[in-house]
C-alpha cells in the first residue's frame, strides 16, 4: 500500500507525466514556446586574489 501511495503522489507531482529523464530537455520543452533570450557575457579578466581565512 505504501508504494502505491508512492505512486500517485509521484504521478500527481508530475502532471500524470512520467518524470524527465533529461532535465535540459525538459526545461527547453517546457519554455520553447517563449523563444530564446541571448545573453552578453561579461567580458573576461585576471581572477580576483582569493580570500584567506584563518
């Protein structure tokens, strides 16, 4: 009994859909529809000393 409450919780969690496999492609499916945005990487330098800590 307790798997099958495992189950519906699971399927109930997921729309009735079985979970994605792909998380990358799940996310490009889910959002497709609002197009892509392009995004401008800040341009690249030194690295910053890193902090010491004692």
């Amino acid at each position: 009994m307790e798997e099958e409450v495992r189950i519906i919780l699971r399927d109930t969690v997921n729309g009735g859909r079985a979970a994605p496999r792909d998380l990358a492609k799940f996310t490009r499916e889910c959002f497709a529809s609002f197009g892509g945005v392009e995004l401008e990487l800040p341009p690249s330098g030194p690295m910053h000393e890193l902090p010491v800590f004692f």
